[in-house]
C-alpha cells in the first residue's frame, strides 16, 4: 500500500502528530496534482489555534492520524488550475477551516459552506479521492479556489493569519446578530486568541466593549492596548452585580466549563449570549433567567467564504491584525504547552517559509 508521502505528486513538508501525546514530528507526505479549479500555494505563515491541540491530542473523539494541524494559513500562489478565475501567480491567499462542502445544500446556497453537513475540514477530514486532508504546519497547500480567501496586499501576512479562524469566529456572530451597530455595548468573556479580536472587531464596528475575564491582571492590557472601554473580574460579585442588565450582547469565547448565570445576568431585555468557545463537557443553562427578559443563549461556528473575504477586506480597511509571537517550525511543541498553559498574547504564529527546513 502507498505511503502518505507517495499518493500524489507533489512532494510536501510537513509537522504531524503521530498519535494521542499530540507530539508533531518532521513528516514526508504528497498533495495532489493542480486541478482545473485548484490554487497550489507555498505555505508562508500559519496560526496555532486551540482546536489544533484538541484535535491532535484526540479530545473531541474525531483525530486520525498521522495529523497534520494548521487552519490559519496565508501563502503565495505558485499555480493555477486552467479554470480558476480569482487567483493568479503570485497573489497572497489564505485558507481557514474548510477545504470542501456540497456546494448545493440549503446552507451552501445561502454561502454557509461551514454549516453544510459534508463540509470537509482543513485537516483531519477525507478528501473527495479518499485521501486524508492535511493542514498549514506544511511547505505547501492545494486548494479549490472556493475556499481560498484573497489577503489584500496592505496586511501584513503573519498578523492575518489567525483572522482566518480567530477573527471570523467571533466577525461572523457580531454581524449575524446585530451586536455590529454603533452605540451597543458588547462584552467579550475571555481574553486570548478569541477574545482580543471579539474586542478589535466589536471596537471597530463602533461598540462600547466589556472584557469579562477571571484574571484581573489583564485589565490593563484590555483597556490600554486593545481598547476595551471597561473590565469585569467575572469571579467579583460586585463588581457584576453593578453591571446587571447593562449588555445588549455578549461573545463567550471561553473553552472551559463556567457559569452561565452570572453572563445572563449582565444582558438587559433581548439580550443575546453567543457561545463561541467549544467546552468539552455541558454547561448548566438556567431557564428561569432567560424567560425574564427574552433573553438568547445561541452559538456560532466560523463563518461561510463569502462573509470570511468580507472580514478580511473590513479588517484591511480598519487595519485589525492579531496580536502575535511569531516562533520557528521546531518550536512547535513547547508553543503547544504554552498554549495549554495560556502563556501567549494572544497567538503563536508559525514562520513556515523561513524556518521550516525538509529533513
């Protein structure tokens, strides 16, 4: 049987976790010839998200392996299908969380490919010539032209990278939702990857920003270098009991389990609590609360390719870029357990082109 690094004829690079210690290894693989649809991109930079160490470590129960993670990925176009019509030689682009989708279900009709119940992931997925789908933490990528994004050529690539997960996670229930509005105030729970760009975006759509957070010590990188207008220790009941009813939404970017009440609390009438952060275990939802003011407790997952362009061309526009550590490929690993241990503001980025060498 063919190996990983003989299926197809591009010979790719790449780090992969061979198991559920989700250590990434150097791995030899292949990717598939340039179709008539397809963009053949060499990898430049690429955003370690949470989920990728979920994944690796197989705490959501769906890893194969050999994995390679990586969804937050920005490069440059080396190829071109004979069909493609939006990307050409040189342009820079970038590839979030999905690869494929239906293209003609009720949610890939209304541009929500992230909603469709085939969606193909990044990685982690089967292709559609039932080989596995391999991630960004590699030299280079192929991808149907639908589910690349152009990044204009203002922004500076590294700091992009994690809008491609990051940013559109928390852009896509902002807009949806109507939090967007000038003169609304929003608050953000939890300040890390997420959080920050909750922050960015809700700042840049004109509303008053709350960080809600357990670590006082971030109170003042939340109000003086990301803008927020105010800080809430969420574990001081005073301090949330003078701020009841004063939200109109609130972005839950928080991925361990915690008290909903206390947020539910903080919304006035029809107030709208979107989780966005994914806890591995079920959350305590008090109904009684949400009954007393048409209250919504809702989720959001990224963003469909039309409204991910969208957020990268606004983010252009008004210059948001994440807060980043760029670190070398072979740094991968000790990033990972300072991921685990929240020690990085806000995002580590991986420099793939200058740093990832074929061993």
């Amino acid at each position: 049987m063919a190996g990983p690094e003989d299926v197809h004829p591009q010979k790719a690079f790449g780090w992969a976790a061979r198991d559920t210690s989700g250590i990434l290894f150097p791995f030899h693989f292949s990717r598939r010839a340039t179709g008539e649809q397809d963009v053949t991109f060499k990898v430049l930079y690429c955003g370690i998200c949470h989920s990728d160490l979920h994944f690796m470590k197989n705490e959501w129960g769906n890893a194969s392996y050999p994995a390679v993670p990586g969804h937050e990925i920005v490069g440059e176009v080396t190829e071109v299908g004979s069909k493609v019509q939006n990307f050409k030689v040189g342009d820079k682009v970038g590839v979030g969380c999905m690869v494929g989708a239906c293209r003609s279900c009720d949610s890939c009709d209304k541009h929500l490919e992230n909603y469709c119940p085939k969606v193909l992931l990044t990685y982690g997925s089967t292709y559609y010539d039932g080989t596995p789908t391999y991630g960004g933490y590699s030299d280079t990528m192929v991808v149907d032209e639908h589910f690349a994004v152009r990044i204009p050529e203002n922004m500076a690539l590294d700091a992009t990278a994690p809008l491609l997960c990051a940013g559109i996670t928390v852009y896509s229930p902002l807009k949806y939702f109507e939090l967007d509005k000038p003169g609304l105030h929003v608050g953000v729970v939890g300040l890390g990857g997420l959080g920050h760009m909750a922050v960015k975006f809700a700042k840049a759509f004109g509303a008053k920003v709350t960080v809600i957070s357990t670590s006082p010590s971030k109170k003042e990188e939340a109000v003086n270098r990301l803008g927020a207008d105010s800080f809430l220790v969420s574990r001081d009941p005073q301090q949330l009991q003078a701020a009841v009813g004063t939200m109109d939404g609130i972005i839950d970017t928080v991925s361990a389990a915690h008290p909903l009440l206390p947020l539910i609390a903080l919304l006035k009438t029809h107030g709208k609590l979107v989780m966005v952060g994914a806890p591995d275990r079920p959350l305590e939802l008090p109904i009684f609360p949400l009954l007393m003011g048409r209250k919504i407790v809702a989720g959001s997952c990224i963003g469909g390719m039309k409204e991910t362009q969208e957020m990268i061309d606004f983010a252009a526009k008004h210059d948001i870029k994440a807060d980043i550590e760029v670190v070398p490929m072979d740094y991968v690993n000790t990033a990972m357990e300072r991921l685990l241990k929240a020690d990085v503001r806000y995002r580590f980025v991986i420099d793939i082109a200058n740093t990832m060498k074929a061993e």
